[in-house]
C-alpha cells in the first residue's frame, strides 16, 4: 500500500492498541504522535475510561490530543480544552439500566461527569480491583463511591454504565438481559459490558471530531483491537486492526498493524502517514 498522503485525523483505542503492558506507552507510538502534532495531523485517543484518566495520558504525550471519554459520551478538543460534545443518560432510561444492572448480581460501576459510583464490590474482579486503587491514588478518577443501595444511584449525568465479571457466565447473562430489555452495549475486553445513551459509540465520536475539525471522512485513519472498536474502524477510511485484535475487528480492517506490545500504532503512523521508519 502507498503512502497515505491525506491523513489528517487518526483516531485511538488505548487499551490494547496505544497501550503496551500496564497502561505504558510504547517510545515510537510518543514519537509518531508528537510528529503527527508538529504536521498538523490531528490525533485523538478514543477510549471507554473516564476523562481525567485520559487527560493525564494526553498531557504526556501531546497536549493536542482530542479525547474522547466513556467511549464517545463526552468529547474535548484537548487536555483541558473545551467539551465539544456531550451526551448523558436520560433519567428513565439511567434508572432502567441500573436496575437490571442490579438485578444481574454483578459487580458494576456508573460514570458520571465528576464521580464514578461502583455497586456489589465485593464482587469486583481482582485485577479491577488493584487498577480502581491505582486510579485513586493518582487522582485519574476524581471520586470513587462504592454504593450498596441502588435506589441512592445518580440519575442526572450519566455517561457510562459498565460491568465487570471474571465468570463468563456472568458476562453473558448480562449482555442477554440487555439484548432483551433492547439496550445497546459494548465490550472492551471479554471480562465487561458496557452501554452508553443512545447514539453513543465511537464511531459517532470520529464523525463528531470531523465535522468540528473540519475534516472529511476519506481523510481519517482509526486503530482498534476489540469489538467496541468495529464502529469507529467502520466509520474511518482507513481502519487498522491491531495484531492482537479480536478476529471480528481484524475482517473491517484495511492494515493490520503489529502488535500493541510493539508499538504498532506508531510503526504503522510513521509507514502510511509520515513517511518514515521511525528510527530515532
């Protein structure tokens, strides 16, 4: 494939696509993306985690970065830049969701605009455990309130409500009970489901980014490893599936990049978009 001359927005997934191991971020992904910066290339992280997670990622990369939080309910133009685009639950449908959330038995969190309320935690998987202290401790989570009564959960606010299990089981019956209550959701790992307001994904997030940058759809690139991901890469013109990508996102893809441990972001950034090899 030819050098892609007309890029001028690439989007990212974070988890398994800009991240390598433990939330670190691969030298050329910093390189290529700080570069795309210096071009005039815009560049957006693209992720279900909440905005003050991203924030503080998107200042070590490149305060350019758009953010896009809660996997498109809240978009800002740039690590403490202006929201550009915000879409909450309404409150029926928040109260709906939470209580089928509730009567699944699972361990889950709400995300709101300030505070993030986590319900039947002592049911919370391990790993999600440990990462939930980590954020707390560096203030990537503004507030944390763990909740037993769901009758006491915001209903104002609302960007994402997300559930977590080790047991497949558990996953499955949640995301039946959503398909048959006819509420969308999402996954970004085998171990959660998610669902946004209606309209919310990320693939309306890329289009959002377009349409305030000025930018047209043949001009985009998006990176993605897991099935939340399917909406942005078929929203981009040029979609990249990662090499550790699940098999359903590797068929929407048009490069498939190396892996995330790789930094196959940015390999893929400095072949198609800059032009180079991405030698120091």
């Amino acid at each position: 494939m030819p050098l892609l001359g007309n890029i001028k927005l690439i989007c990212m997934d974070m988890d398994g696509t800009l991240f390598a191991a433990n939330e670190q971020i691969p030298e050329i992904n910093v390189r290529a993306l700080r570069e795309c910066s210096r071009r005039g290339i815009r560049t957006a992280l693209v992720s279900g985690r909440n905005y003050r997670f991203l924030m503080q990622k998107a200042r070590e990369i490149s305060r350019d970065l758009a953010i896009v939080s809660a996997n498109g309910a809240r978009i800002d133009e740039c690590a403490g830049g202006r929201c550009i685009y915000e879409s909450c639950f309404k409150a029926p449908d928040a109260e709906k969701v939470n209580n089928v959330l509730w009567d699944t038995q699972a361990y889950y969190e709400i995300y709101t605009r300030d505070v993030n309320y986590a319900f039947r935690y002592e049911k919370i998987p391990k790993a999600h455990k440990r990462s939930l202290a980590r954020y707390i401790e560096n203030r990537q989570v503004t507030e944390c309130r763990i909740l037993t009564d769901p009758k006491k959960a915001p209903n104002e606010g609302i960007y994402k409500f997300v559930a977590f299990s080790e047991e497949p089981a558990t996953i499955a019956y949640v995301q039946k009970t959503f398909d048959d209550m006819g509420i969308a959701h999402a996954s970004s790992g085998s171990q959660n489901v998610e669902t946004m307001a209606p309209g919310v994904d990320k693939g309306n997030a890329l289009k959002v980014l377009c349409e305030h940058f000025g930018i047209l759809r043949s001009d985009t690139m998006a990176f993605g490893d897991y099935t939340n991901d399917i909406c942005m890469l078929n929203a981009s013109a040029h979609p990249v599936a990662m090499a550790n990508a699940v098999d359903a996102l590797k068929t929407k893809a048009e490069i498939i990049a190396p892996p995330n441990t790789q930094g196959g972001v940015g390999q893929v950034i400095y072949k198609y978009v800059l032009g180079a090899d991405g030698e120091a």
